[in-house]
C-alpha cells in the first residue's frame, strides 16, 4: 500500500523530478566547461641508511631501528614543505608569485613506510613537472646534508600527466544526476505534502468538521454563484431543521450529536443529484441547495427526502437511546432576479412556519420575483 502510494507521488511529480535532474547536470556541465583544468604529478622518496658510512651489518640494523621513530620521518616531510629550501631554485624562481599561488604542493607519509610522497598541482602540465623536479633537488642536496646518516633519495619520478584530474565532467555529470534524482524526489514528495497542507487547510474553510457538510458562508457563496451565473433561472432551497435532534442536543453528549448530524447528512447526500449541494446551516439544520429544479420538482425530492430522514437513529455503544429527527422542511423557489437574501429569508420563514406546526411540517414558498 506505501509502495503505491509512493508511486503515485512520484508519478504526479515526475516532472520535478526531471527538471531537477536536467538543472543540476547542466549546471555541472558548465562548471566543469568553466574551470581551469588542474594537472597532477606524484614523485615519492625513500629514506634508508647510508650504507657508506656503516662498517658492519650490526651498525645498519642500528640505523633502521633508529629510523622506525615517527619524528625523524616527519621532519623529513616538512623540510620537504618548506617554501625556503626550494625558493631560490631556477624554475621556482622565474615564475611570479601570482603565477606560483596557482601551484599547491603536498607532502604526505606512507603510512608504515619510510617513504614520502609529494603531489604537485596546478594548471600547467609541463610545470607540475618542473616545480616537483625543483622541489625535489633542492630538498634532496639539503636533506643529504643536514642528515649524512641516511640517505634521502627519488624512488620515483615525477611524470608529465596527460589528461586533467579535475574537472571530470562525465564523472561530475552522473553524480550530479544522482544528487538531482534525490533532490527531485525530495521535492516532489515536498510538494505532495504542502499540496494536501494547503488542501486540509482549504477544506477546513469549506466544510464543517462535524457534519462533512459544506459550511454555511461556502454554501452561500455557492448558492450565490448559481443566482448570479444565468439571472432568471430556477433554483430551490431547502432548510431541514431536524426539531427531534434539536430538543435533545443541550442533554444528549456531544459524540452522539456529532455521530446523529453526520448520519443525517451522508442520507442527504446520497440521495442528491451531482450538481446538487448540501451544507450544515444551523447547529439542528442542514441546508439544500437544486439548481434548475421548479417547485413541483423540489416538493417531491424534499419529500422523498423527510421520509427517508425520519427513521429513529440508534448507537452501537448506546442501544437504549433512541434519536428520531423529525424533519421539518422549508423550501424557497425562485425563478426571477431575487436576491439571495430574499431567498434565504423567505426560506427561513418556511422552516419556521414548518417547524411551529404539527402533521404536515413541509412548508414552501415562491417567491414573486
């Protein structure tokens, strides 16, 4: 059942969902048109003991148990990082700071090895190369230097690469459509919700919550509508006024008034035509609206009606109490340019006179235009 309904969400907001895929793969397309393609290279170095200055085995397994110290390995690292040791190489120095901003540089430490690994990016391939190169004998002769017991030495040269490692545009093409597929999805369901928030909220306006009926002030407005589309035209009004629910409404609890209006109205509603409408007029009343319907007409349906409504009504938790409605109907005919509130008013006389009277409690009037 959740399946479907989720499908069903899905298939009404489809479109969102293929709009949002086609803006963010677009969107990644042109990012990727727009950025400056950045090369990589990768060159590694390996530290050991110098082999030249040990006179036995024993001294070189000294010197790689020393060498196991995280400390020294690190400090290798960073003098590798430091701008200073390099800055006055050739290469590095005949390009301008704006230009070598654009080159970044960074050293990380196999983990478990003696081995350092540098990457070097930036937009030029040739000079990725180049930069690593400098770096690297600069680093390699002050290294050497500074620690003669070990040897700082290239395991593997740097490589002029041939392709960009960013941007990817068929790589940043389909996640972009993954993230677009899950936006999308997001917003159709979003939008699913707010629908029927604004829905809910709608329907609270127009129908009683109590009833299901429509509301007074929407049945009016409605019934006016109908007055004001084509002038002249036949219309009946019919107020029900349920007189055996109204004398028990103040004693009977409120969950049997709520459940015995109800009843009445879903009998009502069944038993109207499509263009028909029913609405919660009063607290013991309920209000019709037949549009094209002449008084004869009218006079028949209400009556089929009163019969049907005046069956007793009993609860399931409460088989000892016993409601008959008792309706009382006043039906307004009109068929000239009245008013609504002619209408209205003359209808309500009728449910009054109806209500105030015993036997026959169906009272209708025409109105003379």
């Amino acid at each position: 059942m959740e399946m479907r309904y989720y499908l069903r969400i899905i298939q009404r907001g489809w479109w969102i969902i293929l709009l949002t895929i086609l803006v963010a793969v677009n969107a990644s397309l042109i990012v990727s048109y727009l950025t400056v393609p950045q090369f990589q290279t990768i060159s590694r170095f390996v530290v050991s003991p110098n082999a030249t200055l040990f006179t036995d085995s024993w001294d070189v397994v000294s010197s790689l148990d020393t060498l196991d110290r995280r400390s020294i390995i690190n400090t290798y690292k960073e003098v590798l990082a430091d701008p200073t040791i390099y800055s006055n190489h050739e290469t590095i120095a005949a390009m301008s700071p704006e230009e070598l901003a654009q080159y970044t540089t960074l050293v990380t430490v196999v983990p478990d090895t003696n081995i350092v690994q540098m990457t070097v990016s930036g937009p030029d391939a040739n000079k990725v190369v180049g930069i690593s190169k400098a770096i690297s004998s600069s680093s390699i002769g002050y290294i050497n230097d500074l620690y003669p017991v070990y040897s700082f030495d290239v395991m593997t040269q740097p490589e002029v690469p041939t392709e960009p490692y960013q941007p990817k545009p068929v790589q940043n093409a389909l996640l972009a459509l993954i993230v677009g597929l899950i936006v999308g999805l997001g917003l159709a369901f979003l939008r699913d919700q707010l629908q029927n928030t604004i829905e809910s909220m709608r329907m609270r306006t127009i129908v009683d919550n109590v009833s299901t009926a429509y509301t007074k002030d929407y049945f009016e407005k409605r019934l006016l509508g109908e007055m004001s589309m084509i002038p002249g035209k036949t219309i009946s009004l019919g107020i029900i006024n349920f007189r055996g629910l109204e004398e028990v409404m103040d004693v009977l609890p409120q969950g049997l008034t709520n459940q015995t209006i109800q009843r009445l109205t879903q009998i009502v509603r069944e038993e109207l035509r499509g263009r028909d409408l029913v609405g919660r007029w009063d607290r013991s009343q309920l209000a019709v609206m037949l549009p094209t319907t002449p008084m004869s007409a009218a006079e028949n349906t209400f009556r089929r009606l009163q019969g049907m409504l005046q069956d007793e009504i009993r609860f399931e938790d409460s088989s000892d109490l016993v409601i008959h409605p008792d309706p009382c109907i006043g039906i307004g005919v009109t068929s000239k340019e009245d008013s609504l509130e002619e209408l209205v008013e003359e209808t309500e006389n009728a449910v009054e006179k109806a209500s105030a009277i015993m036997g026959d409690t169906l009272v209708s009037v025409e109105l003379a235009g």
